[in-house]
C-alpha cells in the first residue's frame, strides 16, 4: 500500500470513526475519469478529383502535428454537416502509421479495400439525410486507436472544403480556433442504480454552440443537442438499471463552425449498486447488528456497492483498534459485479474494548461500507 494510499485509508477510517465523511475525501479524487480531445494543427489535404461523386475524394491527408499518444494507430476523414454530425469519408487509413512524429500523413486508396473504406463526398451526405448545398464545410482528420473501446476519445484536427453545385475544392481557409469542453458527472463519480444522475458540459471562453450527449462510445445518442447557456449545457439521461461502468461524450458543435472548431470530451462513469456488507463467523453465520466479537477472532467479509466491470481496489481497516487509531488490513478487490467476496479478517489480538466499524473503501468510487461491532 502506497503512503498515499495508507494516509487516505487512515483519514477515511478516522473520519468513519467520527462520524463524518469530510475526511473520506483523502482516499482520492471524487470526480469521474474524462479525457479531452482538444488539438490544434494544419490540415493539408490532396484532392484526387473535383466531383462530388468521385469515390473517393482525397488522394492524401497530413497534418502538421503528431496524433496524440495511445491515439497513432489510424487516421479517420469525415465531412461535417451543418448539425456538427460527421460523416466519414475514409476510415482506418493506416499507411505511415504509428502517426508519432510530425507530419502526419496517409495516403488514402482509390477504393474501399484492406480494412480501409472510402466514400464520395455525395454518399457521405446521403447516409446522413442531408442534401448538399454550396457552402464551406469542415473536414475532420482524426487519430485513432484500433482499440476503441479502451482508448474511446476522438482527437480531431480540422480543414475545409468548399461546395460549389456538382463539383468541390478544397478550401483554402485557415484552421478554426481550438474550443474547450469539460464533462462532468453529478453525484460525481458514481450514483446507484436506479437513481437520477445529471451530466453537464462546460465550454470555455463563452463560445456559443450546442452539446450532444452520447452513451458508450458514441453508439447511443442521449436526448437532443442542448443549447449552451452561459458557457453550459447539462442533461439528465435516462436511469441506469444495471451495475455497469459506461462512457459518456460531449460533443460540443460551435454556432460558427468556421471560425471555431468542434471538442469533445469523454467521461467514464460508475454505476453501483446500494451499498450492502455480511459478516459472517467460522462456521457461516451471519452476524446480527452490532455483535459483540473477540480479539483475534477471525471473521468473513461479504460486501456490494464498489466498481463493477474492470473492479477496483478496496482498502480495508478497522478504526479504533488502538485507541483512536485503526487497524488497517490488506487491500482486496471488487469484480465485475462490484462486489468483495469471502474476506477473510482476523482482529488483532490486543485491540481495544470499545465500539469499532468495519470499514471497506473503492479506491476510485470512494464508496465507504462499514459494519459496527463491539469488544471487550
């Protein structure tokens, strides 16, 4: 146990004891994980012909920049609608890849082949019911992972094309300015299942615009884009029913896309279920409400409500075992139900008569179990 982690645990087990969960807080951070997807660079793209319905519109794509890291094994283009949709043009272009060093380039194929699809600039429009009209519009070239469930974020730079009737060129505007989105999660960190959570997107400098709300990896979309009101959109999603660990995205669309660049913004967001604890004796009973237990006495622990999925470390002590400092015991883990099984805790043979509480804490949800017993 790191002395990070051994102080957290000990203010955690104090604070119990107290009878407050202020001092919970130095277990660790309580807010949910999220990663941004802000990036800045050139985009420079190669036309292969001028035709809305040439199959595919783009000889090659570089950007001055390197992709960011854990995000270099493929380059996705896509046209953006007028709604912030994307829609995509060539995905999985993997030649020059890993995209580590500046600049980034891909020669993007003829044709769909070799895990790489391609589509004309009509197709893409098409597939998202929108009719193309002359104007400017952006085009996303974005890093990727080939692990999209592990590594869901959406690093994007952004160039331009312009549409003129049946034809296209690419647009010699400059790059847009970078915006900056935040996704956070209230309660933060977790809420159990069943019960109302709220998801709010802050954008930076005041940029006008509307966030998508979207569930696991994009694939569900939640609820229509909110209008960012004061540098805020927030919505309320619908419950969640199962213990689960889910990601979240913001998609922030600015009213001017060229002028101001699209951001996103992932959050990975915890559902437990309602904090629950057994403690059994040798030979499998189940304790009742404040039992009366020996020194040295070995007891089992059962205990839900921590991280589902991937789990997470839960810590373990016993306060007011020494005076008022606790014991503290090694750490186990939750699985992927959320829950610890068959803990085995054997009380210190010196510990002190009085009151003391059984104490597990998720290392990363920061849920707090406890269970009250007495000594003599």
């Amino acid at each position: 146990m790191s002395r990070r982690r051994l102080r957290g645990v000990l203010a955690g087990a104090l604070g119990l004891a107290l009878g407050t969960a202020a001092l919970l807080a130095g277990a660790g951070t309580a807010d949910a994980d999220s990663a941004t997807t802000a990036t800045s660079g050139t985009v420079t793209l190669v036309a292969r012909g001028n035709a809305l319905t040439d199959a595919s519109p783009f000889a090659q794509v570089s950007v001055n920049k390197a992709c960011p890291a854990n995000y270099r094994d493929a380059l996705n283009v896509s046209v953006v609608v007028p709604d912030g949709r994307e829609s995509l043009l060539a995905s999985h272009l993997t030649g020059g890849a890993p995209y580590a060093t500046a600049p980034v380039t891909a020669d993007v194929p003829a044709a769909t082949g070799n895990g790489t699809i391609v589509r004309s600039i009509a197709t893409a429009f098409a597939l998202v019911h929108v009719p193309v009209a002359d104007g400017t519009y952006p085009i996303h070239v974005t890093c990727a992972n080939a692990d999209r469930t592990a590594f869901p974020e959406h690093p994007t730079f952004t160039g331009f094309i312009d549409i003129s009737g049946d034809t296209w060129q690419v647009s010699s505007r400059p790059a847009p300015v970078t915006t900056t989105v935040r996704l956070s999660a209230s309660p933060a960190n977790h809420v159990q299942v069943g019960q109302p959570f709220t998801l709010t997107a802050k954008v930076a400098a005041g940029v006008p615009g509307s966030v998508q709300f979207e569930a696991d990896n994009g694939v569900t979309v939640v609820g229509a884009p909110v209008p960012v009101v004061n540098g805020t959109a927030s919505i309320q999603p619908p419950v969640n029913t199962a213990v689960n660990v889910r990601s979240y995205i913001a998609v922030f669309t600015p009213a001017d896309q060229l002028t101001y660049a699209q951001d996103y913004e992932t959050l990975s967001y915890t559902f437990v279920d309602a904090p629950a604890v057994t403690v059994s004796d040798a030979d499998g009973n189940a304790l009742g409400d404040t039992p009366q237990l020996a020194p040295g006495q070995t007891v089992t622990v059962a205990a839900q409500g921590f991280r589902p999925a991937d789990g997470e470390k839960v810590d373990v002590a016993v306060t007011n075992a020494y005076g008022i400092l606790p014991a503290l015991f090694p750490s186990t883990a939750s699985d992927s139900a959320g829950s610890v099984a068959n803990y085995a805790l054997t009380l210190p043979r010196n510990i002190c008569a009085g009151t003391h509480k059984v104490v597990l804490v998720g290392e990363q949800t920061l849920v707090a179990i406890t269970f009250t017993f007495t000594t003599k």
